[in-house]
C-alpha cells in the first residue's frame, strides 16, 4: 500500500420506482370478471410520475418498488379505460369509407356525438352497413394486472422533454428524434 486515500462512491446498480425513472415491467393483464387474458408483455417501457405512460393507481402499486419486486391490482372501469357507451356505436353506410376501411378489426377516424374526434373500430358488417364501435377494447371491464418490475434507470434530459420512455436512449439521444 502507498498509503493513498481512494475514495469513491457506491452506487446501487437499481434503485426503486419513483418520478423520473424508466420502469421495465412484464404484465399480465386480465379480464377480472371472466380471467381471460387480454395481454401479456415482458418489455414495456414507461416514464414514472404522472406522464400518462401508466394508469394512476397502476403508478401508485409500483411507486417505491424495486428490481424483481411484483405487484397485483384491480381496477374498476372508471379507473382504467372508462365505462362502455352505447354512444358509440354507430351503424353508417360502407360508401362512407374508403374499401380497404370496410372490414372487422379496421380502425378508423371518426367523430363522435359529441364532435370530438374518436378512433373507431369495425366491428361488424352486414351488407352495406357498417358497425363502428369508439370505445376502448376494454371499455366497461374490470381488470386485474399482474406486474413485475424488470429493470429501472435514470429517464434521459430527451425522455422527460419527450414525456415517455424509448426503448434505446443512446439512439434516440443521438438521433434527436423520438423513437419507442
């Protein structure tokens, strides 16, 4: 030894859930009423702290959290996607939409009673007229998540102007673009 002081600073490698992180989560969502599974990820990425990336109760069950820590939580329609409104379905001519618009699953602009504007799927067609549905998917449902935090890390100066999390920040800082 030379008798050389060396001093340094210990940094954990994760830290846990909380404003300004990037979250790396595996999901399983569920359908709480029937258990069926609606998805299931192992690489979603989002920016924590009330940027609109999660679900508010979603944040809270995560906040405090850290690498390999797990969360299970129901949310109530108003809560999740909202409540499902009959208001939004609506029958309309196919002539109204272009051909490749008139089959189930297409999604589509519209407006809605209101005059907002609504993306609306194709959910049925039964000769020249189309059903168009502008709820959400799951618009009404009960669902269960099941979380699993993955990896966390500082969110980049670009991330926060961005409000969301990439998936590589290096290219996205080198690009000055906004990539997912």
């Amino acid at each position: 030894m030379t008798g050389e002081t060396v001093h340094f600073v210990s940094k954990p490698k994760y830290t846990a859930v909380r404003r300004d992180k990037v979250v790396r989560l595996r999901y399983a969502l569920f359908d709480d009423g029937s258990n069926r599974t609606l998805e299931y990820r192992d690489d979603l990425y989002y920016l924590h702290g009330g940027y609109g990336g999660a679900f508010p109760k979603v944040e809270a069950a995560l906040e405090g959290l850290e690498v390999g820590m797990k969360a299970e939580l129901t949310l109530d329609p108003g809560e999740a996607f909202g409540a499902w409104e009959p208001d939004l379905v609506l029958s309309v001519p196919a002539a109204e939409l272009p051909p490749e618009g008139r089959r189930v699953g297409v999604e589509v602009d519209g407006e809605a009673p209101d005059g907002h504007v609504v993306k609306f799927r194709v959910t049925g067609v039964e000769g020249e007229t189309l059903t168009l549905d502008g709820n959400h998917p799951y618009a009404g449902l009960r669902l269960r998540f099941h979380l699993e935090v993955l990896d966390i890390r500082d969110a980049t100066p670009r991330e926060l102007e961005l409000g969301h999390a990439v998936r590589d920040p290096a290219a996205l800082e080198a690009e000055g673009g906004d990539t997912e």
